[in-house]
C-alpha cells in the first residue's frame, strides 16, 4: 500500500526556513520551541492560503481559534508575537510587503507583578545553617547565593564551569541567552561559599570517581540541571518559612528589586542582568515601586 505523501503549504516552508534562520542565529533552544509550536499551529490554521490570502482579518481568526481551543490571554498574546516575527521575517527577506499580524491589537493581560521576598526574608534565608532539608548543605548555600548574589537565570547558573570562576577578579563568566557572555561581579558572601563548597564537590567527586569541569554537581558527579534546581530552591525556601511559590527567577526578581531599592543605576542592573533592552530592566522599578507604597500605607500616619 503506498503512503500518501503529504504536500507542504507556501506557509508550512517559510515557516521551516524561518526557524532555520533562527538557529542560525544562535536564538534561545527555548525561543525556538516556543515558535515552533505557535507556528505549527498558524501554519494549520492558514491551510493552503497563499500570501494574499492572508490579511489582519485572518490572523483575527487565528486568535479567535487558539480562544475557542482553551488557551490563555498569555498563550494567545505569545502566539501573535511568534506570527508577528515571523512576518518581519518574511518582510525581510522580501517575500511580502506587509505584515497583517502589526494591525492585530495584542490581548490585554492582567498587569501581575511577581511577589519578590524583602531583603529581611533573603538574609534569614541566608544566614545560618542550611536546614535538615539539605542534601548537599555546601552546594545548596552555593545555588542560592548565586543566583541572589548574581542575578543570573537558572540555566546560567547550571552551566557555569569551575575556570569560568575570576576569584581575583571577584568575576564570573556567564553566558547567556543568545549565548551572549557577560562578567557578573560577586561579594563576599559568594567568596565564602565558593570557599567551604569547592572542597566538598572534590570530595564528593573523589567518591563517585568522576571528572568533571562543571561547577555544581548532582551526587552521581554529573552536571546539575535547571530541573533539580528549581527542586532545591523550593524545598529549602519553604523549610526557612517563604511560601512554597518561590523559584529560581524569584532570587533574580529579588536581585534586580533590592539594587534598585538600595539606589543602584539602572544601567548597570540591566548589564549585570544581562538585558538586551532597558525596558525589560525598567519593570524592577515597578516592583520597587509597589514595595515603596506598602512602606507608605504601612508607616505614614496620614495613610492609615
């Protein structure tokens, strides 16, 4: 029995070439999968359309489709940005003339600001002992002071190498998205915990018998992962007293807010951080913002 073979759409092609361009690029693994996915389903929806045959009323359709399919404001508002590139793309490479998805107006979404642990709760967390829910006390300290002390993103964390450490320079190499690299200054309370984990990771890797350039380590000796670490920060947050919705980007979030609380430049956030835009920077004035009216409702006698 013969297979029917299936005939790519004008859409279908362009959008492989699309994320061909985009790893070409050296974008995110997780910016590549989640327009894959958006795409995917545009490219089902436009079915054999051509060019033309797609105007802002058709993209209208597709959101109103991906509503009627259960998705989300956040989903359906993601979905159009995806169209909405792949568009400039098209523009770019001189396949259409304009872009349908611009005229669509993105779904409002609800304005939530990310609940940020006040520097009181980060430095209880901190100081002292590591709770009995600490399986690797020395690295586990290690995770949070980085990525409280750093600022940087779980995947940056998990891919820093022990040679990727400038101890005279009080510097870490960090690469991030884009795999963009950026020197990341830490403090003492980083120095400390490098000092006490280092020693220990040795060890432990003496027992398991293995080598390995990776900075923290599972007990097997292998590379920790983004996975166990979002496991840990959550365990040991929880055991400490903060509410069990605390993760990774949480201590980011708590990173950016508290320099900016304490009078850091905004510019100099963003560098450590490592946005690539200062409006992505800016939303840690909103979060300090709102800790600043929580201080006036809570102090000003004519607030009360």
């Amino acid at each position: 029995m013969n297979k029917v073979r299936h005939k790519t759409t004008i859409v279908e092609r362009a959008v492989a070439q699309f994320l061909r361009s985009l790893q070409e690029r050296n974008a995110s693994p997780h910016t590549i999968k989640g327009y894959s996915g958006d795409l995917s389903e545009f490219v089902q929806y436009a079915g054999s359309r051509n060019w033309a045959g797609i105007d802002h009323l058709t993209v209208r359709g597709f959101l109103s489709h991906l509503y009627e399919k259960g998705l989300s404001k956040t989903s359906v508002a993601r979905a159009l940005a995806a169209v909405r590139s792949f568009y400039r793309w098209l523009a770019q490479e001189g396949i259409v003339d304009q872009n349908p998805a611009a005229l669509v107006s993105t779904p409002k979404l609800p304005k939530k600001l990310p609940r940020v642990p006040t520097i009181e709760e980060m430095n209880s967390l901190l100081d002292g002992q590591m709770p009995e829910a600490a399986a690797f006390p020395e690295r586990d300290r290690m995770i949070f002071e980085l990525l409280y002390g750093c600022g940087i993103r779980n995947s940056e964390l998990t891919g820093i190498n022990v040679d990727d450490i400038r101890m005279s320079a009080e510097a870490i190499l960090i690469r991030g998205k884009g795999r963009k690299e950026r020197y990341v200054p830490f403090g003492d309370s980083v120095k400390s915990a490098l000092a006490a984990y280092l020693p220990a990771r040795r060890q432990a890797l003496a027992v398991c018998r293995k080598n390995t350039n990776a900075l923290l380590i599972n007990h097997r000796g292998g590379r920790l992962t983004t996975r166990s670490v979002r496991r840990i920060i959550k365990k040991i947050a929880v055991a400490k007293g903060l509410p069990p919705d605390v993760h990774p980007h949480t201590l980011r979030h708590a990173f950016g807010t508290h320099l900016l609380e304490e009078g850091a430049d905004l510019r100099a956030i963003q560098e450590m951080l490592g946005h690539e835009r200062l409006s992505t920077t800016q939303r840690y004035t909103q979060l300090s913002m709102k800790h600043v009216l929580q201080v006036y409702d809570q102090t000003h006698p004519r607030a009360k």
